[in-house]
C-alpha cells in the first residue's frame, strides 16, 4: 500500500494536468454552446466560398496518380527527416552510421528507379506518350 501512495503523490502533477486539460475542454465547448449561432436556414449547411455562390458539389473524383504523388512526397520527406536525424549525430555514429546511412540511400534509391521504370512517375496519360515517341522515332 505504500508504493501506492508513493507512486500517486509522486504523480499528482500529471493528474492536475489532466483535470486542467478536462476543464480547459469542457470549459471551451460550453462556451461555444452558449454563445454560438443558433439560426436554422437553408444555406446555413452550405460551404462558405468568400462570398460566391458554391457550383457543383465538393466532392470532386481526382486521378490516382495525385494520391501516388502525395504518398511518394511523404516517403521521401521522412528520408529527408532521417538523413537530417543522422546528419547532425554524425560523428558520434561513425563509419558504421556512414554505411548504415548509405544502405537507406542505395533502398530508397532502388525504390525510385523502380517506380520510374513501372511508369508511376509518368503523368502523360498513355496516349500522348506513345505519340511522343513516334515523333522521336
């Protein structure tokens, strides 16, 4: 029963943090409740667009490749993130840091070439490339 005691007087800031953080949000929604608009209308539930009439829905169908570009971004700027990582404990790392470092390089490397020679990379749809290279030829 002491540790008990021991470990909840040792943690009674994080439980305060808590409760300030349950208050702050309960506080902040109730607020919002009072004093928010409570007006029903039909254009009430319609986007706003900087005060011109909305045309056509919101849901618009985008190619896939706009989500491939987004994912290969995202890949790539987490390479960057660890590269920088490694960067600046560098000299602690040493040359086995050098080598591991290189190795992450050489799989990601691959992985790029391998979406460049799959043509995941190409955003002229099939037709126009196969025009370019008929005037090539």
């Amino acid at each position: 029963m002491p540790e008990a005691i021991a470990t909840l007087s040792h943690n009674w800031g994080f439980a305060v943090f808590l409760l300030g953080v349950a208050g702050l949000c309960a506080f902040m929604l109730g607020v919002s409740r009072l004093l928010g608009s409570k007006a029903v209308g039909r254009s009430k539930n319609e986007p706003f667009e900087s005060g011109i009439v909305p045309t056509g829905g919101a849901r618009l169908r985008l190619s896939a490749k706009f989500y491939l570009v987004a994912m290969l971004f995202v890949i790539f700027d987490v390479e960057a993130l660890f590269l920088f990582a490694w960067s600046v404990s560098v000299r602690e790392s040493g040359w086995a840091g050098l080598i591991e470092a290189t190795i992450f390089i050489a799989i990601l490397l691959a992985g790029l070439v391998y979406l460049w020679r799959i043509g995941a990379l190409d955003w002229a749809p099939e037709g126009r490339r196969n025009r370019q290279a008929k005037l090539k030829q």
